[in-house]
C-alpha cells in the first residue's frame, strides 16, 4: 500500500468532516444559540474527535499507510452506530 492515495483519501475525508463541522455551525446559528441542534449536539466531541483523528491520520500515512487506514476504519464505523442525540425525548 503506498502513501499518496491513503493520503488523498485522507484529504477527502479531513474536507467532509470540516464541511460537517461547518453545517452544525450554520444550523445552530440559524436556529439562535437556543436552537435544538445545538442542545443535542453538546459538545460535539464525536465530531470533533472525527476530525482530530483525520487530522493526525493523514500525515501518519506517510508513516504507515496501514495504521491511517486503520484510523479511517473505525471513525467510519463510529459514524455507522446510530446517534441517540437527535431521537426525540433524549436529552443530551
């Protein structure tokens, strides 16, 4: 496995979890700072965690493009477990 397209890969993903982190902050900004999303989201460390783990596995892909490939695997895999916070009558 060579670098360059885990690396890429890498950039993709880095680039949908700022763009995800950017709607949040649209919706909650359209909504007022007492907006539903923003009570359910908390404070947001599953996607910031997301982001933080894209962050550090893209340049570790020059490193070992296994273990970047690893890191993408499991963040993907957290994103499949359904997210309780925006069920109605869950409270954050």
């Amino acid at each position: 496995m060579t670098a360059w397209p885990v690396a890429s890969f890498g950039v993709v993903l880095l680039g949908a979890s700022v763009c995800y982190l950017l709607l949040e902050r649209a919706l909650i900004a359209a909504e007022g700072e007492e907006s539903g999303v923003k009570r359910a989201l908390g404070r947001g460390v599953k996607e910031w965690g997301s982001f933080a783990a894209y962050a550090a596995a893209l340049p570790l892909a020059f490193v070992s493009p296994y273990v970047s490939t690893a890191i993408y695997v499991v963040i993907g895999a957290t994103w499949l477990i359904p997210d309780r916070r925006f069920v109605p009558g869950h409270e954050a």
